[in-house]
C-alpha cells in the first residue's frame, strides 16, 4: 500500500488536507511538532508522529508548512526522506524559488487549488459559502510536475485530486506558470485590484452613501460585470459608455506598464519576498 505522511498536519492547509486524506486508499501518517496542532489532530482522531518515524517510510510527502519556512525544515529532514520519494508542495513558491533540496533522487510535485469559481452550479448551501474549497464546494486545481519521472504524475495528481476533493478538473502546468498564477495573477494582480475596490466602496460610504446600498451596488455590478468579461453571457458586452470610462480611469489608476509584474525578474523578486519573510 502507498505510505503517504503530511508534514505540518495540524497547521492551516495541514488540517484541511489531513481532514480530507481520512478516506483515502493510502496508509497515512500525520508529522506535527506543536501542541496546538497535535490537538488540532485528535480532533480529526488522528495522532501524530516524529519525522523520524514518519518520512522514511512515505511513499509521497505533503509539505503543508508555510512558504518561508519550507526551505529550512525541507533541509533540515531532507536525510530522512524515503529514496525515490515524492515531495508534494501546496505552493509554487519555494520550488521556483529553489528552496527545496537537490537531492535527484526525490520528486517534485506541485499542486494549488482555483478555490470554487464565482460561477457554479452549487446548489446546496454550505457548498455555497465554501469560498476556499476543500470541503463542500468543487474546485478546479493546477499541479507540476517539476522534477522526477513522468510515472509519478498520476499517483501525485490522485494524492491532490483527494486532498484537495471534491475537485471539478486537474489541469496541468509548469512550476513558471504556476507563478504566474500565483503571485502574479492571483495576489499581484487580482487582490489588488479588489483591495481597491473595496477601499474604493469604503470611500463611497465615507461620502454619504449608505453602506448596504454600496455593497448591493458594488457587488451586484462586479457579478455582471464578470459574468461579460469572462463570456459566461455569450454576445453581451459593456455598454460602449462603461468602456470609455475604463479606458480613461486606467491611465488614471494604473502605471502604464503595469503589465511588468509578469517578466520573471520581478516573479522572481515577489517570491523571494514570500519565502525569505520572517
């Protein structure tokens, strides 16, 4: 049987990814050095076990510990890894970054949830408002296959499939478009531009407009305007009023050459800043 251990078991994404490997097909171990995330453990009725124990028996070993500390534990237990094993980070990071160990011998795999789309077709309630993922909501993830054999996609693929359940789509991609979703697109970009507009709501609010009016406006107009954007309403476009008015507060809002962000110079420099951060 696969011996599967998640390193960091108790922590955030550990819990989650523990909670939801209880059913799978593999023999699982669960390496957590704090007490808090022991707890966090039993409560799942999972107990814990030393590195020592654990990591030179796993077929495939889940790095859910957090970016700016996977390099140092990595190195820390990289004698202890089982010969041919495979690494699994939740994170494309720390592998771009070359935080991980070179030893040729173990695998490296990637794999990142979408979190559930603003379009879907949930219809139960907690589904709904399962905004991350993981638990009751489908969920489209993205895995890399950066360093090891082709043989070992599909077990490491499986392992994601099921920590990440119930998974609508696996796509596949490079550890260097994995960054470009993640910091780029997701967090450069993206929370970004809706950190805006919700200051940007705040300062509506500030100005005299009702708070619930501007959440019913704001967040009714972001629906439809994504729902054109993203060609879930074939034939619609924005009225050719609402397209002058983006093309004028652009060059008021954004840095002409805004799309920098993507050379890989500067993905390079975000990542560094996320795994070496204290």
């Amino acid at each position: 049987m696969t011996k599967v251990a998640v390193l960091g078991a108790g922590g955030k994404m550990g819990y989650r990814v523990s909670a939801n490997l209880r059913s799978s097909p593999y023999e699982m171990s669960h390496v957590e050095v704090s007490e808090v995330g022991r707890a966090r453990l039993l409560e799942l009725g999972l107990s814990a076990k030393s590195a020592g124990d654990a990591l030179p028996q796993a077929d495939v070993v889940i790095l859910a510990i957090p970016d700016n500390a996977i390099g140092k534990v990595t190195h820390q237990l990289v004698g202890q890894f089982k010969h041919g094993a495979i690494l699994i980070a939740l994170d494309a990071a720390a592998p771009f970054a070359g935080e991980l160990p070179d030893r040729p011998d173990l695998t490296v795999f990637v794999a990142h949830p979408c979190h559930p789309s603003v379009f879907n077709d949930e219809t139960d309630p907690e589904a709904r408002r399962d905004y991350f993922g993981g638990l009751k909501a489908k969920q489209a993830i993205v895995c890399a296959l950066m360093r090891g054999p082709e043989a070992h996609y599909a077990l490491a693929e499986d392992v994601a499939k099921r920590m990440y359940a119930p998974v609508l789509r696996a796509h596949r991609a490079s550890v260097d478009q994995m960054a470009i979703l993640e910091p780029v697109l997701s967090e450069t970009i993206t929370a970004t531009c809706l950190t805006v507009i919700r200051e940007a709501t705040d300062e509506a609010v500030r100005r005299g407009v009702p708070e619930q009016a501007a959440f019913d406006f704001v967040l009714g107009h972001i629906n439809v305007e994504l729902a054109i954007l993203f060609n879930q309403l074939p034939g619609v476009r924005m009225s050719d009023a609402a397209n002058r008015a983006v093309e004028r507060a652009k060059t008021e809002i954004f840095a002409p050459d805004w799309k920098k962000v993507f050379e890989r110079d500067a993905i390079t420099e975000s990542i560094h800043a996320i795994t070496r951060s204290s």
